[in-house]
C-alpha cells in the first residue's frame, strides 16, 4: 500500500504528560483491545494491498530489463523520475482532498492504481508495452499513494476514538513489517516462476480488494469541513507546510523525518553495489540481510503501546529516534563472507526494531497535534516532502558514490544519520499543546 493508515481525533485529555497520558497509566491503550468492525475493515484493506506491493517489489525494474532492454540510465530514471513527478502531481490534490469525504477518495485511488496498473500486463500481452509507459504508470501509482496517505490519516480519524490512536497505529506497522517479511520472498517466487509481469497483475488485484474492504467500513463518515473558497488558492496548496512549520512540535519531527529516511534509502544503492559487486554476496544472501531483520520491526511496533504506557510518549519518541540514529554506520565496516552477513543482519535488525518503535509513535503525535480541516494538507505535505528528500539524497550519494567508492558514502551517510536526533522535540516543546479543534459547522 506504501501508505499509513493514521489517526486522531478528540480533544486531548487532560494531563500534564505530553503524551496526554500519565506513565504508568493504561489510558485503554492495551495492545488487544478491540477496534471495531469498520477498523477491521480497514486493517484488512491495508494487509491485502501492503502485501500485493511486497509481492511486486523490483517488478518495474525488471520488466525494464529483461522485457524493453532498459540500460541503468533508463532503470534510475523510472526509480528517481516517477516518484518525483507523482509527489509534484500530488501537491494540488491535497487541498481538493481536505473538502471532500475521504472513504470515496480512498476507493477512488486504490481503483485508480487498480486500473494504471492493469494496463502493463494488457499491453504486454498486446506486444506494445513501452518504457514511456512504465515511467506514466509509476507516476500515477506515486500520486495516488500520497493522496491515499493524506486521504486515510483524515479518515481513520473519524472511525475511532483518541485513546484508541497509538493501538491501532502500532496494528498497522506490525502488519507493514509482516508484509515486508513475508511478501518479497513469495513475489520473488513468483517472479522466477511466472515472470514479473504477473506480480504487477497481483498487486493490482490487491488494490481492487483493499477498496472492497474500505468500501465494507460502512457509509457513516461525518461531513467534511465546509471550504470557505470556491475554487483552491495558491495559498492553499501550501497550506500543510505551513501548519508543519508553525507547530513546535511537528516541525523538528518534520525535518528528522525527511533526512532520516532520505539518508537511510539513499545508502541502499550503494550498499547493493558493495555486497553485491566487490564483496560477491549472492542475491539470495542480499535479500536475506533485509526480509529476516524486519522481525525486529513486527517486534517493536507490537511493544510500541506498552512502552508509551510505560515511560510516556515523549521519552519513548525520543529513546527511540536516538537509537535507531546509532546503527547505520556500522554498516562502513562491512566485510565478506559470513562475519559481513551477520553484520548486515544485525545492524538492519537493531535499525528496523527501533523504527517499529518511533513509526507508530510518531504517527501518532502527528495526528493528535493536527486539526480536523487540515489532515489531509499536512499529510500530503509530509509525504511529498518525504519523497522529494529521498530521491534528492539518493542523487546526491549516487555521485559521492562515484567519487569517495562505496563504503566511505555509506559511512558518510551513517554519520551524518548521527545528527538527526538533534532534530527530535525537546520536553517543552512536545508539551505544548495541540492546535484546537475546528468547530464544525451545522449540516
């Protein structure tokens, strides 16, 4: 799905914590407390389609080698230039998404990546299967996966109630984790046995059962919030960034977020280049390394509502957006053989196990600290941003690649990921409290 499935909602309780809740306290947020039917709804929608995308993860790229005989050019192009594109599409539909109901803006954008993705196994039937259409698919495909984000935080807000948030943020990233485990090794199958294309049929089926399953959370969504203009202003589109930028807590998760993973994904090309090329790993040691440590993540998002329970969001947030800074650079000293193995393993299992952790969290602060008019806007701000970050440090650290080799532009990202704790809110800046609720007019 390459989405969250995030939330929020009422007016904060009443506690001097920043979390809103006293450690120790359970505040109804045990890991088996039961959702609803309707978020049932929505957790199977999300599975169905987070583990169709599993199943056809690296499909474009090898449809572009072995079927049109794309060169790496032509194979970063489709990576770097449809992502960048969809997140530029997507700006202007955050402002149009905010006024509308979000379940059939969700339905709408899985049958939208339904049908775009429909079209590569039609056309490749037909013999007419064009690079050019790889690289529009996956800028559809981009688009609507940032819509859908900002779409599905905004909803998911109105099915449950806040003390609910974190529980039902850590179900969705132990599902993601679950997926991520399981999903590449079957599509990976798949591939062998059925060639690509099939797995890109798949994961389009799994788009057209995700919005069945939305469609089945049932028809009471509230009404949006009414749009005091007619038309979108340019002011509007900017909106979400400026709501980030005024918040004191949001914006230093903002900008953590955005060089975290932007530093994270743009090491994995060239770690692929060193375990790959220099150090002779097989491509089944190299997908070993990453699908068996992401148990960590399953791992730390199930604990993730005990621990806030515990020791309070905010000291959670921040132990765990250290730690997760700590291991990256590790990855400079890899070696050969079974001793770089484990260290890959070990490295991406301390790594991932910390995200479990501050992913759920952080997810939740965002959605706690966001009023109703202006979830869909700050989402879509968040993962346009994210996106555009990614692919500009992926950029950057192809060419350091090229110049340092390898392992010093891995090691440089590493410690560059050192400094992004400092990025994390302060005590007093967490503790301030959450922009109000708008009143909502009269239906």
């Amino acid at each position: 799905m390459r989405r969250g499935h995030r939330r929020g909602h009422p007016p904060r309780p009443r506690s001097g914590h920043p979390s809103g809740h006293r450690p120790g306290h359970p505040s109804g947020r045990r890991s088996g407390r039961r959702l609803g039917r309707p978020f049932g709804w929505l957790w199977a929608a999300y599975g169905t389609s987070a583990l169709g995308t599993w199943l056809a993860f690296g499909a474009f790229e090898l449809i572009a080698v072995r079927v049109l005989d794309a060169g790496p050019a032509e194979v970063a192009a489709l990576a770097a230039v449809g992502a960048a594109v969809g997140a530029a599409v997507a700006v202007p539909l955050g402002p149009w998404v905010e006024f509308r109901r979000k379940r059939p803006v969700l339905i709408a954008t899985d049958l939208v990546r339904c049908a775009a993705l429909l079209t590569i196994p039609a056309t490749f039937a037909a013999g007419v299967l064009t690079f050019l259409q790889l690289l529009l698919v996956s800028v559809v495909v981009a688009a609507a996966d940032i819509t859908f984000r900002a779409a599905s935080g905004a909803y998911l807000k109105t099915l449950l109630p806040a003390e609910d948030l974190l529980v039902a943020n850590a179900r969705l990233e132990s599902t993601a984790w679950t997926t991520t485990i399981v999903g590449p090794p079957l599509g990976g199958a798949a591939i062998g046995l059925l060639g690509p294309v099939v797995t890109v049929a798949a994961d389009a089926v799994s788009y057209l059962l995700s919005a069945l399953g939305i469609r089945a959370t049932g028809g009471h969504e509230p009404p949006p919030i009414p749009r005091k203009a007619e038309r979108i202003r340019a002011r509007d589109l900017l909106e979400g960034w400026r709501y980030i930028l005024a918040d004191a807590t949001l914006r230093p998760l903002f900008f953590n977020t955005a060089l975290f993973n932007g530093l994270v994904m743009a090491a994995q090309p060239l770690l692929a280049v060193l375990m790959l090329g220099r150090l002779g790993f097989t491509p089944w040691q190299y997908g070993l390394a990453f699908a068996a440590p992401s148990i960590g993540g399953l791992l730390g998002s199930r604990l993730a509502p005990s621990l806030v329970t515990r020791f309070g969001r905010h000291r959670v947030l921040v132990a765990s957006g250290v730690l997760r800074a700590l291991w990256p650079v590790g990855l400079a000293f890899l070696g050969p053989g079974g001793a770089g193995l484990l260290l890959v393993m070990g490295v991406e299992l301390g790594l991932i196990f910390c995200c479990g952790i501050f992913n759920p969290v952080q997810a939740t602060c965002r959605l706690e600290r966001t009023p109703a008019d202006r979830v869909a806007r700050t989402l879509s701000a968040w993962a346009v941003t994210t996106k555009a970050s990614t692919a500009l440090l992926t950029a950057v650290w192809g060419v350091l690649g090229t110049l340092l080799g390898p392992r010093a532009a891995i090691g440089l990202a590493g410690a560059l990921l050192l400094a992004t704790p400092l990025l994390l809110p302060r005590r007093r800046a967490a503790a301030l409290p959450a922009a109000p609720e708008p009143a909502a007019d009269p239906v």
